[in-house]
C-alpha cells in the first residue's frame, strides 16, 4: 500500500527510466491522422462500426505490449500499486488492459498461506486463491482476472515437471534454461491475450509485477524469462518500470540505494524504461538531476511520487508528472485505432475518479467501525475488507475511522490476563457506530467474536459478518434466543453436542489445497424476503445500466464446480453496482424475486438440520443457494442493520461500485441507510462507470 497510514515505504516517487546509453524519447506521442478516404461513405452512425472492423483487421497482426514493473532495495515498496495505477491511467485512454502477478515462492497458490504471514487470500471468479495484488488489480483495472493471472514458481516447476513425465521434452536434459524459462515466457505470453473485460477482446497491453526484490535467488529465474521476452517481443513492445527507495535520512534523501538498485538489475540483463523513486517527500530537481547522472537515463525519465492521504490519489500523481504519455510514447501504442466508445467510457471513469478521490480529502463527518478479528497484528490480513470499507465510506460521503480489535481481548480470560487490553476493547466495541466480524479458520479467539455479535444484536448496533462472521452469527443467537447454550461448531470441537456449524460434506477431507466451497457462485433471495435491506439494496440498484466488468465467468475458467443458476430463457442479466450478475426473472419463471453471485471461500456452514429452529426464533435466511439447503444470507427484521453473509462481498467491490453488503452496513452505521437505499445518499450512484 501506499498510504501514508500503512508502511511509508510505500509512498514515494516513480523515475523514469531509458536503457543505456541515454537515448531521449519522443515527448509527446504523434497521433496519425485518418486519411479522408478512411470516412468515404461512413456516416455519423455507423463510425463505430468502422472502428470496430479496422480493430478486428489489425488485432490479427497487432503485437501485445508489456509494462514490466519490479523493485529493488526492499521488499514491500509499493509495486502493486503502481503496476495497478499504470494499467487504470492506460484504461483511462481507452487501452484495454490486463494483469499479471509473479511470486517467486514454490506454493502452487497462496491458498494454504497463513494470514498472519502473507496477508490475505484474494479469490477470483473461477476460484483461483492468489496474492492480494491481483485484488488491487481488479479494483483498479475493473477486469475479472483468472487463477491463470498469478504466475508462481510452484506452478512452474509442476507444469515442466508434468510436461517431462508426459514425453514433451524426450531426449533432452531438462533443465532451468531453456525449459523452465520458456515455460515461463509461454506462459505470460498466453495469458497476457486472455480477455478480461466485457469488451472480449485482446487487451492491449498486459502489466507484468515482479514480486520481490531483483537480485534475490528466488526470481532470477523469472528475470532472465523475462530478459528473453524482451528481446522476442522487441522493445517497442516492452517497457520496463523499477521501483526503489529513496531513503531519508535526518531530512536528507539518499539516492545511493537505486544507484545500487539499478546496478543490481542492468546486470541480469534488463534495462529499466522508467525508474520509479518511492520516498517520503518529493525529489527537487537536483536529486532528479543526479539520479539520471549515475543511472545514465534522462532527467525527464525520473518521476517523483510522494507519500499521499490516500492510495487512490496515486493515479493522480503519476498522470500530473506525465507517466501516462511516457507509457504511450514509449510502447509506440496507437490511440486512433482505440474504439470512440472505449475513449468515452475512459474519459468519464477518469472524471468519476478524480472527483470522488479528490473529494475524499474533504470529508468532515466521521464513521467509526470496529473490525473485531483474529489476525489483526498484520496489518494486510484483511486487506480487501479495509478497502471495501473505503468505498462504502466514500459513497457515503464519511470519513472512515476504522479500529482493529482482536477479539481475543474481548474473552473473559484477557480481563484477568491483560485488563487494560481488554476494557480497551470493550469500549470500542461499546462506542462503535458499526462492527464488522471477517471470515478466518480455527477456534482462537471465536468467543471474542461471538461476545461482539451478542452486543450488537441487544444493543442495535449495525453489524455485518462475512463468512466465519455468519457462522458466528448463528451459534450466538442458537446460544441466546433459541435455548441451545452448547451449540457450536464441529470446526471448533469435532463431537460438539449441538453442531450448528458441519464441514459441508462434499469438501475432502484428506486434500487441502484448492478443495474448499471456492469462487463464484449464485445466491437466490427468497419468497417473501422482499423486506430485506441487503434485498432492497441489490434490487434497488440506481447503477444497474452502468457499463462494467465480465459479470460472468471467463471462457477459460477451470474451476468445473462453479455453477449459475438456470434462467429458461426468461431472465435478464443486469449489472449491479458491486460488478455481481443480477438475475430478475419474469413473472413465468421461478419465483425466487432476485439471484445474485458472489465469490466464495469456506468448508463449514450452517446445519441445514436447525435452520427451522433459528428461523422460528427469528433469524431469518433470505439468501440461499441452488439447492436451497445451504444459507447464503442471515438477517434480523427488527434491527437498524443485522446481516450475515457465507460468501465474500469484498472480492468485488470497487472504488467507483462498492459492495451492496459494505454499503448497507457503512450507511447503517453513519444513520443514512434509508437515503442510500433510495439512491440519494450514494454518491457513487451518480458515477457514470466503474473503473474501466
């Protein structure tokens, strides 16, 4: 991240960079004008058409273009953020782009990673789990990425391993390079003309992020893949940007670091295009003057971008420095063969970003929500939380103030063990104007969760609980309101008395990697659940005409679990403002009044055996999948805002389109549910596209 709350190292400066010796680019890109017989009977209708043949005729022979983006010096710099702003600035001018993360780790994903250690797990579509990165792809970019998008070691070696066991390489001694390396490269090439976003087309250009840091062991391999890209695709086709830090130290900034950086790098065999400086402040024209000196690039290749209030202010940084004509210039990209309505839809997206990030400074009235989870000592453990949390705030025109509490220091052990800890905790959770419980695994620290939902659903406090946080949700009130003080989860105690909580019976159990309830999957509301806020808000959406992202599976999907619900041919797809297919049936179809999909990450859920049990105390399941056996959503009727939801919303929700459950609960919380239901009190409904 590159918030000035987060790591420092985060926010700095991008320079930009030319191979040696310096060569000076063109300045601004030279734009060829249609010759007049290119309109010779093309009318003001059919011009689109026009452009749409000339790109087809030209998509047979264009060449993909590469943006590479690595680091040096630290790990942690801040690359996925700028990879993420390159590719949004691009979009902004109606490129088509796509995305794709290397992690230079042996795990085939980052599936059975521990939170604590590496952050989230991301889930796309298809039910790939990856590296958060890919998250802040898809929320800039507003593309719907594939497990096919994160590229790791593991994946490599298995798939050179698979091919030398099947005959692909007999008689050959096997070995790093070449096999390993083309894999590599074949593999990037591929999935870099996979299409990602509802035009269907072949991006235009593909942002390849080298995780880690150039020169460690783990990513030589990848370095010199990516040496031989370079050198197939010409460097017309490949640009490259190299993060570094530019420390400070007592007030003053060194440049040492990416002299050695840049060193490190030209040595393996790649030459970065553009260097991008991260610091704490901006570089004067001195330092920028003396890092091209000792980097033998131009002074205009160096960009400095500074500690910012916000993430989403980065893209705003970059475009004001002129990074996006670099990116143009330099990769020769050809912007009147751009469709006029990609052009358009880029155009109003830059405006809607701006306006709402921009006016993010501005927010004076506050909303505070408490976070109560288990892993909240890493500070990107719930990290597409805390971003969903950011775009429900700012279509709400509130300044969030969110607060971390562990829910262990919520349990009664901690008043005894760690007292100041604990009432500390406990006055947040008392003072907050929302609590939100994520998903996790494991019994830690549960009770300090279930003790949490206990008092927002007595005290009408807003709450919302992803996942675990549904579960939770169910045993607190089977606990309190339905007379079963042992009910429980087999998760937590295998022979518990009353399982309210079962591992779902299809999952294997002897398997760990890629075998839970993954991706996206379809939810139906329920007949009579017209009363539902988390309904009204799905049904109600004021940007369902809005242009976004696939809202179905890629054609490539490999995830053959993944199921949509039947439509007959009587249902209509319709956007919905967190990029979720929507599907209202005609009064022939089924009855179930609205079907939505989410993307999903769990083994456990709630026993179909006391749902009767729960609904007749109160609970109410209005959300349910195909079989209507498994419960999707849970909600209170008489609660200011009580809901519960086995999937993850916070997969797809996006800065301009936040995610309906974050919105409801953020709203809930700031005391203006009933205007943004009613679309008033939404600022991002007003927005004219997501983000691309």
């Amino acid at each position: 991240m590159l918030g000035s709350s987060s790591n420092p190292t985060l926010e700095s400066s991008l320079t930009f960079f030319s191979p040696s010796p310096p060569q000076k680019r063109r300045t601004a890109h030279t734009t060829r004008i249609l010759n007049s017989q290119d309109f010779t009977n093309i009318t003001h209708t059919n011009v689109e058409v026009h452009f749409n043949q000339r790109r087809q005729s030209k998509s047979l022979t264009a060449k993909m273009k590469y943006v590479l983006v690595s680091g040096g010096v630290i790990s942690g710099i801040g690359k996925g953020v700028i990879a993420s702003s390159c590719g949004l600035l691009l979009k902004t001018r109606g490129f088509k782009v796509s995305s794709i993360k290397i992690d230079p780790y042996l795990n085939i994903d980052a599936g059975l990673m521990a939170p604590a250690e590496h952050g989230e797990v991301f889930v796309l579509d298809d039910g790939g789990e990856t590296d958060l990165d890919l998250g802040n792809y898809e929320r800039y970019l507003n593309v719907t990425l594939t497990r096919d998008n994160n590229i790791t070691t593991g994946k490599m070696y298995q798939n050179v391993i698979s091919k030398e066991r099947a005959g692909k390489y007999i008689g050959k001694t096997v070995q790093m390079v070449p096999h390993l390396t083309d894999e590599i490269q074949e593999t990037i090439e591929r999935v870099a003309r996979v299409p990602v976003d509802d035009t269907n087309e072949t991006p235009d250009v593909c942002i390849v992020e080298l995780g880690g840091t150039v020169g460690d062991i783990e990513s030589t391999v990848f370095v010199e893949a990516l040496r031989r890209l370079r050198r197939t695709v010409g460097k017309d086709n490949f640009l490259q940007i190299h993060v570094s830090l530019v420390p400070d130290i007592q007030g003053e900034l060194k440049s040492k670091p990416t002299q050695a950086a840049i060193r490190d790098v030209r040595s393996l065999g790649l030459s970065p295009d553009l260097i991008a400086c991260r610091c704490s402040k901006p570089l004067d024209q001195k330092l920028i003057d003396k890092i091209a000196l000792y980097c033998d690039v131009e002074p205009s290749q160096v960009v400095s971008v500074t500690d910012v209030s916000s993430l989403y202010r980065v893209p705003l940084l970059l475009e004001a420095q002129g990074l996006t004509e670099q990116l143009i210039d330099v990769l020769r990209l050809k912007q009147d063969a751009i469709s006029p309505s990609l052009v358009t839809r880029g155009s109003q997206t830059w405006n809607a970003w701006k306006e709402l990030t921009i006016s993010r400074d501005h927010f004076f009235k506050e909303v505070r929500i408490v976070l109560v989870g288990k892993y909240t000592d890493h500070p990107d453990a719930y990290h597409s939380v805390s971003k969903s949390l950011e775009h429900a705030a700012m279509a709400c025109s509130r300044k969030l103030v969110r607060i971390d509490v562990h829910s262990g220091h919520l349990e009664a052990a901690a008043e005894t063990e760690s007292p100041v800890a604990y009432h500390t905790a406990w006055q947040q959770v008392y003072t907050a104007d929302g609590v939100l419980v994520p998903g996790g695994f494991g019994v830690r620290a549960c009770e300090g969760m279930i003790s949490a939902i206990k008092t927002c659903r007595e005290k009408n406090t807003p709450f919302l609980g992803i996942c675990l946080g549904l579960q939770l949700a169910a045993v607190e009130f089977a606990r309190n309101k339905c007379d079963l003080p042992q009910a429980d989860s087999t998760e937590f105690h295998e022979k518990a008395a009353v399982p309210l909580i079962i591992e779902m019976p299809e999952i294997d159990k002897t398997t760990m990697g890629a075998t839970m309830r993954l991706g996206n999957r379809p939810t139906h509301f329920q007949p009579g659940s017209e009363w539902s806020k988390l309904y009204s808000l799905y049904r109600n959406d004021p940007s369902s005409s809005i242009p976004t992202a696939n809202v179905a599976l890629p054609p490539h999907t490999s995830n053959n679990d993944v199921k949509f619900p039947p439509t007959n041919g009587t249902s209509n797809s319709v956007s919905t403002a967190n990029g979720t297919a929507v599907q209202e049936p005609t009064p022939s179809s089924d009855p179930s009044p609205l079907i939505i999909n989410e993307r999903h990450r769990h083994r456990w859920e709630v026993n179909p055996a006391y749902v009767e049990t729960l609904e007749s105390a109160g609970m109410n399941f209005v959300g349910r999948d195909d079989s209507g056996k498994r419960m999707e959503i849970l909600e209170l009727k008489d609660h200011p805002f009580f809901v519960g939801v086995q999937f993850h919303p916070e997969y797809l929700s996006r800065v301009l389109r936040p995610s309906k459950p974050f919105l409801g609960f953020v709203a809930a919380s700031a005391g203006i549910l009933p205007e943004v239901m009613s679309g008033k009190g939404n600022r991002a409904s007003s927005k004219e596209d997501g983000e691309g």
